[in-house]
C-alpha cells in the first residue's frame, strides 16, 4: 500500500484532482491495517462472540 501511494497517487495530492482521487482513503487503509497487525482484532473479530462464549457456572 505504502508502495503504491509513494509511487502512483503521490504527485496527484491528499485529496486529489478531478481526474483521479488522491491517497486518503489508501493512507486510512494503510493505518487500520497497521492497527489491527499490532493490536490484534479480538474486539473486531466476530468470531470471538461466536465461538468462544463461556458460561459461568
């Protein structure tokens, strides 16, 4: 992702012209993926309220 803003949406902007967007939504992408790599997704993840309910007995 970093690649391909630094090498195609760079020089249209951060928001872009009107012939092509610019590379906000590459950059918000680029900060979730990184979020979620460090963080882990276990509040995101709908498989932890699926799977691994646990009852209290």
């Amino acid at each position: 992702m970093l690649g391909a803003i630094m090498k195609v949406k760079l020089s249209v902007g951060f928001l872009g012209a009107t012939e092509m967007a610019g590379y906000e939504l590459d950059l918000a992408f680029l900060v979730i993926a990184l979020f979620l790599a460090i963080n882990g997704s276990k509040l995101l993840a709908i498989d932890q309220v699926l799977v691994n309910k646990e009852t209290v007995e």
